[in-house]
C-alpha cells in the first residue's frame, strides 16, 4: 500500500522543509562552522537557480554579466582568493550546454553563420594555434590570458547570434547595464566626498596607491577593479546613453538617458584616467559622421573642437585637479607618454624576428606571475594593441586590429541602411561606444577586461542582429539569407 500525503497537509511541507533545513544547518555550524552551514543552505538555491537556468538559458549571460561588475567588490569585501572569475567563464559555457541539450531541434542555429562570429572563431583558432609558439613558455598563462583576449567575446558573440537578439533582450540588457552603471556612480561620489571605507583603503594600501594617489589626489574606482577601468567604463555610458537622448522616444526617457550621460561624464573626471577622454571623443566623431545632419554636424563638431581647445590651447581651470588631469593627456611633452613612445620603440626592436611573437601570457600581470625572468613580462604593455603586438607578433596584431576596424566599418554600413529612427540611433549609440572603446585601448587595456567587453561586444552584435527584427521587435531572418555569410 502507497502512502500519500493528503492535499490539505502538503501546502504545509514547505514549512517543514524549512524548518528542517534549518535545524540540520544549525547543527552543522555548531560541529563544522559558518562555511558548512552556508553551504548546506545554499544548495537549495543552487537547484533553484540550476532548473531556471535550465528553463531559461539566457539567465547565464546575464549571471555571466553580473558577476562581471561583482568581482572586485567581492574581492575587496570577501577575505579569501575566491576563484569568482572563473564563474564568467561557467556561466557562458554552461549557457551554451543548456542550450545544445534543451533545445538543438529547435533553436535556429544558423544565426551564428555571420561575418562577425565567425571572425571571432579566426581569433579563437589563433590564440590556440599560439600554443605551438616556440617563445611562449607558460601554458596556465596562455589560459588565464585568452580568456579576456578572445574566449569571452566568442562565447558572448556567438550567445547573441544564435538566441539573444530580440528587441526585449537589447532593452533588458541596457537597462542591467545602466542600473550597475549608476550604482558605479554613487559609489564614486561616495568615494568622493566621504572617502574609502576600510576595505578600500585597505586595498589602496596593498600598493594601489602606487596608481591612485597621484600628488595627494584620490583616484576615484568606484567599485570596479581600479580607475582604469572605471573611467573609461563611465567614458562608455557617457558617449551611449548621450547619443541615446537624443533618440526617438518620449521626454521621459530622454530625460533620464541624459542625466545618467551627465553624471556618467563627472564619474569619468573624477577618474583621473587621461585615456578615457578618448571613449567620449572618438564616439561623438563617429556619431556625428552616423547621423548625415550638416546642422548637428556643424555644432557637434564646434562642441568637440571648442573642448580640445580648451584643454590643450588654455589654462583655464588648471586649478582643478580632474580638469588638469585631462589636460596632460593632450600634451605632447608629457613624461608619461614620452616614456610609452620609447618604449614602443624598444619592443619594434625586440619583436623584429618573432612574426608571432612571445606567446599570449607573456606580458603584463600574467607574465610577472608565471614567468617573471623574461624580457617581455617586464616590459610595460601599456595599451592593448601594444601587448597584442608583443604577444601575438605582426601577424596577430594585424588579424586583431583589422577585424575590429572592419567591423566598425561594416556596422556603420548597417546603420545606414535602417530606415526607422529606433534602430538608427539604438545602433548609433552601440557603435559609438564601440569606437570610444578601440580609440581607449590604443593607451589601456579596456576593451578585453570585463565588465567593458560586455557592455561593447553585446550592444555590438545587436547593431547586426536588429537588421531582422519585425515591427513586434521579434527576430525572424528569411530562410534563404540563413546560409548566407553577409546577411
């Protein structure tokens, strides 16, 4: 005879559920401590959220997203080396799995045959081809290394391309962003005007105030990994959500875009990061280029010009630090980017018999941790194209460079060809903050450190993808372009 719960009794299992889990955590933190117990009562949520994510694969770009903006923070507020990068790389790959074992009789994936997956699998092969580089000394350097280089942007391009390109999941992943953004911006200000609390300051003192306490002035960071990435990180919000405003939507909306761009602009200054002035620059040119409007040519182009004259031709507000700051990076006599010159000139030199260069991992952090004897992991990168040229040779350098110089070109085309304000200026400010981003990483490495790579790469893929959105923002690509690499 089967025993079964009678219907009235199981609305009260829950209850009992809970009331057990607790009992059986309060007994595991008497025996075992606090970690125990908090695993035990986590594993619920962790099945909770394993069925959702199983329902709803998109949940693990998002995860991927979130946990992007969470590192630093958690590595400041949390003691312990938590691996809680490696949780960027599970959920895109996990959301790939989900996705393949869900759904593969149904899910279109022909979406990733387009020009710009497929340049990011030619990336990919390269980087693992750099495996067989003779200069290159480390493998666990070359895994922690491609990952921001040229993994990340694949899992996500190909995610987009194959099932997060509708109209819903452009907005949603906007407002994710715009939500952490302002946060990011508050969190400034905080820093700002209160200071740092313990843990920052603890952080600072650990030898960040190397970078950041520049003649007694604060580098603002926010909650992000340091000042260079905040910066150009809030260069990015400023440039999109600025072109944004001036969209087709309501006075609300507009309202709002603007005051985050506004604002986004102070946290950029308070920074001090000089590079990042190039996220707002470059973007605004290739805006004003995007729009075809002679008038708002001709007054965006006296704004910007009247800014780099200010800047470079006064001393107007030299008295303040951010704006002085920012002046410096127009200097041609400026020590900093003197030193950079001579550098490059010392690498050309280096590099001149290694075509592929001395392995990717072998410059910068990932150099200095796995192989800190060498020539390359001690000299200073600086930007990202220069540690790509060190690592990867001409012949990398030349593949990476092109490919995202193609695709700016390639996704201006597109713009051009849309018809309706909507995805006119959705695609101008995806391409804008694109172009701000690759004129940045000439001094900085932005545009392969995370949270930047989403808040580019994602809008990016749209900028293509929204070509097939119906009048209900659905994505339906005609059956006889699906094979079709140019769509």
């Amino acid at each position: 005879m089967r025993f079964e719960i009678p219907w009235k009794y199981r609305a009260y299992l829950k209850y009992v559920y809970a009331i057990a889990f607790g009992v059986l955590g309060g007994i595991m933190m008497a025996k075992s401590g606090v970690v125990a117990a908090a695993a035990l009562i986590a594993i619920p949520i962790v099945l909770v959220y394993i069925y959702y994510f199983a329902k709803n694969p998109k949940i693990g770009l998002y995860t991927a997203f979130i946990i992007a903006f969470l590192i630093p923070t958690v590595g400041r507020y949390v003691p312990g080396n938590i691996p809680l990068g490696l949780g960027v790389d599970f959920s895109l790959v996990l959301t790939l799995i989900f996705l393949i074992l869900r759904d593969w009789k149904r899910v279109d994936f022909s979406g990733w045959n387009h020009i710009f997956p497929l340049l990011m699998i030619v990336w990919m092969a390269f980087t693992i081809f750099q495996l067989a580089n003779p200069m290159a000394l480390s493998v666990p350097a070359w895994f922690y290394a491609m990952r921001g280089l040229s993994l990340y942007q694949l899992l996500m391009v190909i995610i987009c391309f194959v099932f997060f390109y509708q109209k819903k999941d452009f907005k949603n992943f906007v407002r994710v962003w715009l939500i952490f953004s302002v946060i990011g911006i508050l969190w400034g200000m905080k820093q700002k005007v209160f200071g740092l609390d313990a843990f920052e300051n603890k952080w600072l003192m650990s030898g960040a105030y190397v970078t950041h306490l520049l003649f007694g002035k604060l580098r603002i960071f926010s909650y992000y990994t340091d000042a260079g990435i905040f910066g150009p990180a809030m260069g990015s919000v400023t440039i999109f959500c600025g072109v944004m405003a001036l969209g087709p939507w309501s006075m609300r909306r507009r309202i709002v875009y603007g005051l985050i761009s506004v604002f986004a602009l102070y946290a950029m200054l308070i920074s001090g990061t000089r590079g990042a002035l190039a996220v707002p620059g470059a973007g605004g040119i290739l805006y004003l280029i995007l729009i075809r409007n002679k008038k708002l040519l001709i007054t965006g182009g006296s704004i910007m010009l009247f800014a780099f004259v200010f800047l470079k031709y006064t001393t107007i507000g030299s008295g303040n630090y951010d704006i002085q700051r920012l002046r410096s990076a127009l200097d041609p006599n400026d020590a900093s980017l003197n030193v950079r010159v001579e550098n490059r000139k010392m690498l050309r030199a280096y590099l001149s018999d290694k075509p592929l260069g001395t392995g990717i991992g072998s410059a910068g952090f990932w150099g200095q941790r796995f192989t800190p004897w060498t020539w390359m992991a001690n000299f200073p990168t600086d930007g990202l194209y220069t540690r790509v040229r060190a690592e990867t040779g001409v012949i990398g350098y030349t593949l990476y460079v092109y490919t995202w110089i193609f695709l700016l070109v390639y996704g201006s085309w597109h713009c051009w060809q849309y018809k309706d304000k909507e995805r006119q200026y959705y695609s101008m400010a995806a391409l804008a903050n694109f172009a701000g981003i690759l004129a940045a990483s000439y001094g900085n490495e932005i545009l392969n450190q995370i949270p930047v790579n989403f808040t580019v790469l994602v809008p990016l893929a749209f900028v293509f993808t929204m070509k097939y959105w119906n009048e209900d923002g659905v994505y339906q690509i005609p059956e006889e372009r699906k094979h079709k690499i140019f769509k």
